[in-house]
C-alpha cells in the first residue's frame, strides 16, 4: 500500500505539471521538455498546494490534494490525447490528399553515434549509482540535516506548520528564515504515506537531476540538432558537484538550479516565439526558483533582469494589454516572493560592504583549480570569447553573455564585498553558489556556441 | 529530428582563415602547443632532494603532536591506538624542508594486528598547513592496509618549502596502527609517470564536505585540471598548426571532439570514483533495517543517545547537548528525534542533558549535580551511561 502511495506521490504531480507546461507549448513540442518541465512545475504545485493548505486549514491535507492533482492532470491529458488524436486525424487526411511522404530524419555520423552511446552509458551508469545511494545510504550532510530536511520531517512528523515565533518549531523549526519552499517538496511523500521516511523525502532530489537533464536536452532541441541538445545536457549532468548533490540529497541548490534554468529556458524561448504563455511559464518557474533559498531572489531578479534588458525589442513590440498582463505577472510574483522568502540575512549581508581581496584565491581554486566544475570555467571564457565574436555564433547571443557575466559576478561579489567572505575562506558555500547559476548560463551559451558550431545551418523555430 | 536539422558533422563546419589572421592563429596554436607540452612534462621531469621522517627512537618525537596513545616506538616504528574519541592523529615538529624537496610524500605504515594474509580499508588523511594555526587542510585517501608495512602516496599540494607541518590521521581506525616513516623521496620520471597514473585512478571519498566541492585527485602536486587543460591546449595547438601549415581547412567538429575527450576522461574519473564510494557503501548499508543504518552512519554513541532520550523522555519534552564539538551531536540529535522531542541550546533550561565528549563538563556524583565549565551547579541525576564521557542526564527541578 505504501508503495502505491509513494508511486502516486511522485506520479501525479509530474503529470500534473507536465500536463499545464504541455498545453502552454506553441506547435513545437518536445516530449523531452514537457517531462522535465513538468516535474518542475509539478513540485512548484506541490510545494504551493501543501504552504496553502497548512497556512489555511492547519494540516497538510496531503491525500485531498493529491486528488485534486490526479484530477488536474487527468482532465490535462485528457484534452491532451484528444488534441493528439484529432491532430493525427487531419495529418493523416492530409497526407493521404496530397500523397506526400513524411521527411526522414538526415542519418547520423558513425563518430556522433559513439559518442552519443558513451554519454547514454554515463548517465546510465550515474543514474544507476544514485539510485542504490538513494535507496541504501542514510543523509548525513551537514545543513540537509540540519535546516531542510530538518523542516520537512518536524512538517511530516506534526501535518502542521507552526506559526507561533515563540515555538521552536516556528515554520518547521531550524532556522526560520530559510524558506519552506524545498522542504515542502520533502515533507510531501512523508504526508502522503502518513510516515517519516528519509528515502520518501529525498526522491525530490532525484527528480530534479533527472529533469534538469531532459529540461536542457529538450529544450535546446528549439535551436539546435537533438545531438547537441544531449551533449550539453550531458556536461551540465556531468558537472561532479551537480551529482553530489543528488547523491547526497538534502540541500536546495540543485532544486535552485533546475528551476533557474526553467526560467531562462522559457525566457528565450519567448524571446524566440513571442507567445506571452512562454513567458508566464518563465514567471512561473522563476517564483519557484526565487522561493528555494534566502540569495535566490536575488540571482533570479538577476538573471530575469539581464534577459529582458536584451530583449527590450520582444518588449516594444508587446501589444498594450500584454504590456499590462506582464507587469501584472511581475507585481504578483513579486508579492508572492516576498511573502515566501526572508530576505534580511541577505540585506545585512549587501549592508556590510567590505572587500575581501583574499577571497580570489579561494574563488580560484573553487572554479578554476578543483574538480567540482571540471574545467568547465575554463571551457565557459573561451566559449563566452567566441560567442563574442564569431559571426556564426547566432541566437540569444547578448542574453547568453550578460547572463554569464551578471550571474558569475553577482556571485563572486557575493564573496568579494560581504561577511560570506567568511564561508569562500573556509571553503563552504562558493562551489554551491556558482552550481545555482551554471545550468541556466550553459544552456543559454549552448544556444549561440551550439548554432556556431553547426555552422548557423538552422533559422530558429517560431 | 526535423529535416531542417542536421549534426555538425553532417553540417561540416569548417574554417579557413587567410592572411594575417592565419599568421596570427598559426603563432596562438604552436605557442599552446608547445606550452601544453611543457606544462604537461614539468611534474615527470626534473630532480629533487629526499627528506625522511624516521620514527624510530623517542627523540623523533621531540615537538611533534601524538593525538593517540603511544604502544611502543623501535626500529620497526611508532605503534600508536585511539586515545578517547580523537581521531588517530602523528603530526610533525614545524619543519624547514629543503627547497628542492620533490612533492610526493609517502607514509609508510601498517596494521601489526591483522592477520598477515588480510587486509583492511582505511581512509587517510594527509593533514598539512602552511603556517603555525591550530587548524590543519587535508587530502584524503582509502588504502588496503595489512601487516606489512606499505607505502601510502599523497601529492603535496604546496611546494615543500612552503609547508610548515604535515601530518598523517585515520579516522576509520582505532588501532593499533604502525608508522615507519615519513618522507619526501627522490623518484625517477617512471616512477613518478606510475605514481601519476595511480593518483589518477586514486578514490577521492564523498564525505560531508562533498556537497560543497570536490578537490579532485591531486596527481604529481597538480589537480585534474592543471593536465586537462594543458593536454586540450597542445592537442588543439597541434591540429591547428598543422591544418594551418599543410594548408587544410580547420574543422571545427575536430576541435569541439578534443575538448569533449577531456571532459569524458574527466567525468569517467569521477564517476569511477563515486562508483566505488557506492559499492562500499553499498556493502556497508546493504541489507540492514533503517535503524541500523542510521547507527552506522551516525555512530553508535549518538545512536544510543537518541535510544536513551525516546525511552526516558515523553513527547514534547526537551534536551540539550554538551560536548566538545558544538555543531554535529547536536545538530544529528535534533534531526533524530524531533519533532517528538525538542532540542534546546541552554543545558541549564532543558528536561535532559546529553553529555558527548565534553571536556568543560563535570558531574558530580556525590552530590548528584552538573555544571559546564565555571556555570553555576545544577541538580542532575544519571539516567543511564554509555562510557565515563558518553552519559544521559535528567535534571531535576530546582
């Protein structure tokens, strides 16, 4: 019975999700990115549902909402294989008219092929791994034991979120300013099965490892060949730190950084359709991502700013109502932010501007020097260099690079210029703040460094 | 995949600069092969000067750091065991190591107490700082130790000159553990090419710190990175001048190919690596109920305490804990019971006292009171004991 209570759990939501995230699709649909858009979307809805419910009933309400997903989702798919169904009706009609053949997919080079089986091999082997962790090895990680799953279990244990500041498991005990958003997501499984159990808890984590890999795979596939799509999707799924962190579940930066790279995603995908629901999905997955952890409004205030000030023509040309509509959507996630995320730890941070020269080195050898990134920062100057310059290097170009430059800097100014000098010097936080930014900045570098490398031979989609 | 699209192969993306530009491009690409080349030879080459650290007489031990009980120290070496629950820990006297010391640092030790066909896995820390501070870096490593002395390799991470004390610690042993010697030898280039490919293979283990970096192995005092990045630059510079010099057409595909080899020799040294670590932990979590899971990874004093607390206390009731280290007993308590139980940071106010390991803790048993440090007494009885540092407390009301 468990089981199926787990298997729901983890199910509906992501149908759920991948159901809204399909229907906002334009005529270019990628199975890929619904499934990994859709479990984020799906665990934003969890997350959103369960903080409604406990803020207004007192209990989780967990089994109820679980219904009230199934029922979403069902009548999401529903629309969905009729849409299909009628959609294939009139292919096939059509088809028979004019008695055209399909178009075949160009073969692939035998070199492209090994390499695509080796990088399958990879994430096989990677995804293999995580789940005998998962399901063997207890959390053990210092702030995942001590902040986040700290909070999903007092939230399990209690099917309530105390809101008396006296208590000391005010909003799930711990730390209270550290947001609930994450541990939310944790506590879900727990509630639906009516038990604590850190395996149950922590299958979030795999999900979004798993989606951050089908969300670049897919959502590249806009720009360029399915080949590449994998080949980016590989190195962000490949980074070590990135698997750490799904290895040892329990921290919020990876749910940080699937989201933020959502967002991005579906920021230049308007910038590429000009449909206004890709942008509403990109308000959507940019609330998720800013409600993950205290710096998030900040890196993803940030990342919104830095795309939209590059895409101030998609902005003009915007008709007055959508003009209104998008300000709208801005206002509401701002207030929904607020509400959620406590963000004094970071303005007595921004307050206390000091510079802290001795923290290059330590950002030297956290980026440049050891093995959490790879040698990807090397790799992400000489791209950044050539996107800059080549002519090939088409698509998303000045987004790509104001991303890279705004979210690293406001990272390293992180370190450089406040009290977290403390914790670049000791080593703690610099990998993980960067891990947050990496994803979104290398999928939007893929767009431009991928379109060069194939030689600009593709229009992009509208 | 759409007709539109094709691979980048398939695509042929090719450049073929003139002039100037291919002047210039043909100078970048023979300097980074070069440079690549060199940077790649620098750690196999070149000769060094042996220092040793021979533990066979008490006077060796002069200003140096024993955290363990000292067995014997003779010829054969320093025997030490666990001391309490400190880490197995010989750190050296502050050291003037001759500047033309080499950067690989053996530790030869043993396991007397084995049986002399087994062997055991144990994790070592080479510990080492750059100036005179309590706190010391480390490098970590899992070797098969047996009864037989064997040699355990670490890169330096800093030249030797600058190393101001190195240490050797195992936190996985109590022992009795046997150390010959510590050095800096002098090593031919082959063996340091074995040395290299051994480092490369060699397990970095995905402890707590892991979430936040990975240092990646240290291979002839370098990290990956360092022969990562010179092996793609004197790869590419290599095809470049080439292409350039015959005149050919420089394919961009070929070039994006050399870079994702290194990323793949990269990611399949990580991935070799945590297959491991999961194989053993695998191994050790296989097959065992959650709660014995649990006492494994969290030790079977913390273990017994969280027993102790749910058996003696009822829910809602709270607890505070002592000890030494003031972030990871308490921190795993809290996260063990709550929310049933409640953990407070003010001994003096809780229902129940943890003690873990507390030096500035005192119980007087007389008198049945406890106090920290210079604090005022309170009334506390003994609610059950695990050693004479581990022990339960209920305080009573004043």
């Amino acid at each position: 019975m468990t089981a199926g209570w787990i298997f729901a759990s983890l199910v509906v939501p992501w149908a759920a999700g991948a159901g809204l995230v399909y229907h906002a699709s334009d005529r270019y649909r990628s199975w890929l990115l619904t499934a990994g858009a859709g479990w984020l979307a799906g665990q934003m809805m969890v997350s959103l549902l369960l903080g409604a419910a406990l803020f207004l009933t007192g209990s989780s309400q967990a089994r109820y909402l679980l219904v009230g997903l199934a029922v979403l989702g069902g009548v999401l798919w529903w629309r969905i294989v009729v849409n299909t169904l009628r959609r294939r009706e009139q292919a096939r009609r059509l088809s028979d008219g004019d008695g055209t053949d399909k178009p075949r997919s160009p073969s692939l080079h035998p070199a492209c092929g090994v390499l695509l089986a080796v990088i399958a091999a990879s994430l096989t082997l990677k995804l293999g791994t995580l789940m005998v962790s998962h399901a063997l090895s207890p959390i053990r990680s210092d702030d995942a034991i001590s902040i986040w799953l700290f909070k999903a279990k007092v939230v399990a244990g209690l099917d309530t979120l105390i809101v008396d500041e006296a208590d000391p498991y005010y909003l799930g005990g711990s730390n209270p300013r550290y947001p609930l958003a994450v541990p939310l997501m944790a506590a879900w499984t727990p509630l639906v099965t009516g038990h604590w159990d850190e395996q149950q808890a922590t299958w979030p984590w795999l999900g979004f490892y798993v989606s951050l890999i089908l969300l670049v795979a897919g959502g590249l596939r806009r720009w360029l060949t399915p080949s590449t799509g994998w080949v980016v999707a590989y190195i962000v799924a490949s980074l070590p730190l990135m698997v750490v962190h799904a290895y040892r579940p329990g921290y919020a930066d990876l749910p940080m950084a699937a989201l933020l790279a959502a967002t991005v995603l579906y920021l230049l995908t308007w910038r590429t359709t000009h449909l206004f629901r890709h942008l509403a999905l990109a308000a959507l997955f940019a609330v998720g991502a800013a409600c993950t952890k205290r710096e998030a409004p900040l890196i993803v205030g940030a990342a919104v700013f830095v795309i939209l000030m590059a895409s101030w023509r998609n902005l003009v040309a915007l008709e007055t109502r959508l003009r209104v509509a998008l300000l709208g959507l801005m206002v509401v996630s701002v207030i929904l932010v607020s509400a959620v995320v406590n963000v004094a730890d970071v303005s007595d941070s921004v307050r206390s501007f000091t510079y802290n020269a001795e923290v290059w080195s330590s950002l030297g050898r956290h980026l440049l020097a050891w093995s959490s990134f790879g040698f990807l920062f090397y790799g992400l100057a000489v791209a950044g260099l050539l996107v800059l310059c080549h002519p090939m290097a088409v698509g998303h170009r000045w987004p790509a690079l104001l991303l890279l430059l705004s979210l690293f800097a406001l990272d390293a100014c992180a370190f450089l210029f406040t009290p977290q000098a403390r914790f670049a010097l000791n080593d703690q936080t610099p990998s993980r703040l960067f891990l947050q930014s990496i994803p979104a900045v290398i999928l939007a570098l893929a767009i431009p460094f991928g379109a060069m490398l194939e030689n600009g031979s593709h229009p992009p989609r509208r | 995949m759409s007709s539109e699209q094709t691979t980048p192969e398939a695509a042929g993306a090719e450049v073929s600069p003139r002039g100037a530009q291919r002047g210039a491009i043909l100078l970048i690409s023979v300097a980074a092969a070069l440079g690549g080349c060199a940077l790649l030879l620098v750690p196999l080459l070149g000769s060094s000067e042996p220092w040793q650290w021979r533990l066979d007489n008490r006077a060796a031990l002069v200003d140096a750091t024993v955290n363990a009980d000292l067995l014997s120290i003779d010829e054969a070496g320093i025997r030490l065991t666990q001391k309490g629950s400190r880490h197995l820990s010989l750190i050296t006297p502050p050291l003037e190591l001759p500047s033309g010391a080499g950067r690989i640092l053996t530790i030869e030790a043993s396991l007397p107490d084995v049986t002399a066909t087994s062997t055991r896995r144990a994790q070592v820390k080479l510990l080492w700082q750059t100036e005179d501070v309590p706190e010391f870096k480390f490098e970590s490593a899992i070797v098969e130790l047996s009864a037989e002395p064997r040699s355990i390799e670490f890169s330096l991470p800093r030249p030797a000159p600058e190393i101001h004390r190195i240490g050797v610690q195992f936190p996985s042993l109590s022992g009795p553990v046997l150390i010959r010697s510590i050095g800096l030898p002098a090593l031919s280039a082959g063996s340091r090419f074995g040395l290299a490919l051994r480092e490369l293979v060699g397990r970095e283990p995905i402890g707590n710190h892991g979430i936040n970096f990975l240092t990646g192995p240290l291979i002839l005092g370098h990290g990956l990175n360092y022969y990562l990045v010179s092996s793609v630059a004197a790869c590419l510079g290599v095809y470049l001048s080439a292409m350039l010099l015959r005149r050919r057409r420089i394919r961009v595909g070929v070039m994006a190919g050399v870079v994702l080899s290194a990323w793949l020799v990269a990611d399949a040294q990580f991935t070799w690596s945590m297959l491991r670590q999961s194989s053993d932990e695998a191994a050790t979590f296989g097959g065992r109920g959650a709660a014995e899971r649990v006492a494994i990874a969290y030790g079977e004093q913390l273990t017994w305490a969280a027993e102790q607390l749910k058996a003696s206390s009822s829910e809602g009731q709270t607890f505070a804990v002592v000890s030494d280290d003031p972030f990871g007993p308490a921190h795993r308590l809290a996260y063990l019971l709550a929310p049933q139980r409640i953990r407070m940071d003010a001994y003096a106010d809780a229902a129940f006292i943890v003690v873990i390991h507390g030096r500035s803790a005192v119980y007087d048993e007389v008198d049945r009171r406890f106090r920290v440090g210079a604090d005022d007494w309170i009334g506390a009885d003994v609610v059950s004991l695990f050693s004479p540092d581990v022990y339960l407390l209920r305080r009573r009301a004043p």
